[in-house]
C-alpha cells in the first residue's frame, strides 16, 4: 500500500470537511465504546484478564525466537509449507509463486492487514490474478477502490446510501438493475455475487489472528464466515501472519479471545473462530488440498530491542482508534497507510520510517483513552512522546516548530527564567485582549487561531494561584 502519511495534516482537513464522513463518525463515537463498556462490565475479571493477556505476550516477546521454532516444528508435522519472508516483496513474491504452481486465475482472500501491508491485491493483479475479498467490507471497498479506513470494520467511513450507489453501479454486469436500500436485501445481494465465487477460487487467503505454537495452528476470528469459505473450499489456503502473531498454547489463546471481541465489538464472542491445522487429511470432508503460512518481520524484528517493544502486544481489536477522540474526527483514511489511530500512529513510523510518519504521533490529545481501553495495556502515550522525541532530534520538524519547542525546553528546564517569563507573557497578553477578551491571531499559535479565537488570560497565572493556595 502506498503511504499518504506525509500529507496528514492535509488529509485531516480535507476530512474535517466532508459532511458525510463526519455524520458516520458520529455514530461510531456512540456505537463502540458503549458496547465494549457493557462487555467490560458483565465480566468482573475482565481487568483480570486483560492482565494476564498483557503478561502471555510479554512472555512470547522476551523468547519469540523460541515459540516461533516451535510453531513452525508442529505446523510442518501437520503439512504445512512456512514461508519466512523478511520484506514485503519478499512475501509478495511468496504468494504469487504458491499461486502459479496451482495456476491459479481467482484468489478469495479475508479480511487481512498483511495482505494490506504488503499491497497484495494490486500485486497479484499486475500479474494476471484476479483477488476478490470476501469480508463484506473490504469487498466494499475493494468496489470503490479504497483502502480501509478502521481494521476492525474497513467500510465504517461509508454510509448506507454510498454503499447503495456503489453496488447500484457495479452489480449492473451480474444483471442486478435495481438499486436497494434495505441493508439486509444489500447483504443477501453481495452474498448471491459472491457464493460462485468461492467455488471458483484457486487459492484462499485469509490473515491470522494468532498462531499457536503448540499445535502449529492458526486461528482467525470473523463474523461473517466468509473466512471459512476462503479457506476451507480452495485447492490451497495460504494464511498471512506477522511473527509476534504467536503464542504458546491453546489456553492462552482462550485468554486472548476474551478480551479480543470485548475490546473490539463489544461481543463475548465473536460469531466464528476458526483454528486450522495443516492441509486436509485423508478422512477430513472438506478442505484445502495445500496449506501455507507465510510470516513476515518487515521491522518487527528490530523492534524487539527496542523502546517501542511494548507495539506489539496489540492483537488488532481497534478498541484504541474506538475511543480516540483525534481518529473520531478525522476517520482512518487521513492517516495515510494500513494502521489508523493510535496504534498506526504508535506502529507506522517504525514500519514506513518516521521521516515519512512524523505527523502521526504529533496527532494525539495525550488524553491516555488508548491506553485506558487497550486490552493489552500499551502505553500509546508514551510510545507517542518518543516518537516526537525522537522527530525533534532527527530535526524533522519544520524549523518554526523546533524553535518553538526548543525555546520552551530552554525556559521549562529553569524554573527561576520560567516562572517570570510566563508571568511578563500572561500579563502582556491579558492588557493586549482587554477589549474583545480573545484573540484572533496570535503569531506560532496559527493552528489554534485559524480555527478558533485564543482566549485572553485573566488574573494571577497557575502557579502565582498554586503558591497562593498552597
């Protein structure tokens, strides 16, 4: 997927103002963090839990390299084919050679973020292989040509008419003429589209949301079931999976499901969770003849040594970009590349460069809501201020926001300069906004100034009323 994070303040002010856009992410501010509250709060061990499933992936962290061995050891026993792959070209070209050796003309894939991370579907098509996603979300973005805009739910940007007039246009050539609006004569239209395709498909891919290293399964979870069709009626089924995706046993990943669907619908469950294990055997009915996994680092890797570690707990809930009060107004897409809110902004930069990503940890109020609800507890905020941290160092910033910072680094650094400063500045500017009590400009605060006036101080500053109270 090419990277639009550069342009993020553009793309955040282009969504300010799309009234469609703001209308949906409204529903979603109450729609989310309202059912994951009623999950919490049914479960009194949920913050139990939600420990415990922090500790399990720590532990995977500090010995990865072992329970991938032994993933890998269970999964080739049980005929699975492993494809290490260091890069995104490196996994590309992995799947585009398992799908030549069936020739395959047709892949139906699942919802998966590696497929996105990778740019899987317009790699395959450059070469001849038609993708076609199955999750109805993606499937609706995959017809209006966009990327997803939430990891959890991709078509959450769109309402209902949109998706109307999209399938209004593109259902023409299956001889579908009429333009419906009721959402569950839209689903049964999409699935009727969709059926013979399964059938049809050489190849299914699907993403993983864990891998079990004691079994050598992989285990997806979905609410639609399109992912068992993608996998079980191909000739071959390839699951993509990024390596801190395992853990070590299946009582662990009863641990993890917990907290998943909770955190991220809402739900105890989620409607399907399907474990796979190698092809299929001689006595089994149905599925796929092949079975590969294909593990990608592409940097995960190198963040294991690192201050940004704690990223890769997450286990994709988008509990953190439900509740962030900057992804509520501005949607997934201004963030310009596969991971929205405050994961994205926490994980991108380590993924794409923070040369390119610089905007994306400068885009959070701090309020700490991300951190509140993440299931596995990562600290968001602070893995956001050492990205900035660390842009203010590599000089990133453009040169009147590192004066700035720097000037109040100077003053914030010694108090006795501080405290005066401050004082002259509140007291200057209190006498300059006496007769509107506001200002409509203030010189290095026009990102505040061009959307609302800057209030005019009034009275003694904090800390002239601290000492005073004290």
């Amino acid at each position: 997927m090419q990277s639009a994070s550069a342009q993020f303040e553009a793309n955040a002010r282009r969504a300010l103002g799309q009234a469609p856009l703001q209308a949906v992410l409204k529903k979603m501010e109450l729609g989310f963090p309202a059912a994951r509250r009623r999950a919490a709060a049914d479960l009194p061990e949920f913050e139990a839990l939600r420990d415990r499933a922090r500790e399990i992936k720590d532990h995977v962290l500090a010995h990865l390299d072992v329970y991938l061995e032994l993933w890998e050891e269970r999964a080739r026993r049980d005929g699975a084919v492993v494809h290490w792959c260091r890069t995104p070209e490196e996994a590309r070209q992995a799947v585009l050679a398992i799908c030549r050796s069936v020739e395959a003309k047709t892949v139906t894939k699942g919802k998966t973020m590696i497929g996105e991370e990778i740019g899987l579907n317009a790699f395959l098509e450059r070469h001849g292989i038609e993708p076609i996603e199955t999750d109805l979300g993606e499937y609706i973005i995959q017809l209006a040509g966009e990327p997803p805009s939430h990891i959890i739910a991709p078509a959450i940007h769109k309402t209902k008419d949109e998706v109307s007039d999209l399938f209004h246009a593109r259902h023409r050539k299956y001889g579908k003429t009429e333009r419906l609006t009721d959402p569950a004569a839209m689903v049964a239209e999409a699935r009727e589209i969709l059926r013979p395709r399964y059938q049809a498909a050489d190849v299914g891919v699907t993403g993983a949301n864990f891998l079990v290293a004691e079994t050598g399964t992989s285990v997806i979870v979905t609410n639609e079931g399109n992912g068992d069709l993608t996998q079980t009626l191909p000739k071959v089924h390839v699951v993509l999976a990024t390596l801190e995706k395992v853990i070590p046993t299946l009582e662990d990943l009863a641990t993890l499901l917990r907290v998943l669907a909770r955190s991220a619908t809402g739900q105890e469950m989620s409607v399907y969770t399907t474990l796979s294990t190698g092809p299929r055997r001689a006595e089994d009915v149905d599925g796929p003849g092949q079975y590969h996994v294909v593990l990608l680092d592409n940097g995960r890797s190198a963040l294991l040594s690192g201050q940004f570690r704690e990223v890769l707990r997450c286990i994709r809930c988008g509990a953190c970009m439900n509740h962030c009060p900057i992804y509520q107004s501005i949607g997934g897409h201004a963030y310009g590349w596969v991971y929205p809110g405050p994961i994205g902004a926490a994980l991108t930069p380590a993924l794409i460069g923070l040369a390119e990503a610089r905007h994306l940890p400068a885009a959070s109020t701090f309020c700490g809501r991300c951190e509140e609800v993440c299931p596995m507890r990562i600290p968001l905020p602070k893995l956001l201020r050492h990205w900035r941290e660390q842009g203010f160092a590599d000089d990133l910033p453009p040169l009147p926001e590192r004066f700035g910072l720097g000037l109040w680094g100077f003053l914030a650094r010694r108090p006795w300069l501080y405290r005066p400063a401050t004082a002259v500045a509140a007291r200057l500017l209190a006498w300059f906004g006496r007769k509107r009590g506001r200002f409509g400009w203030l010189p290095m605060a026009e990102g505040w100034t061009r959307h609302r006036d800057f209030p005019a101080p009034e009275g003694a500053t904090f800390q002239e009323l601290w000492r005073g109270r004290r």
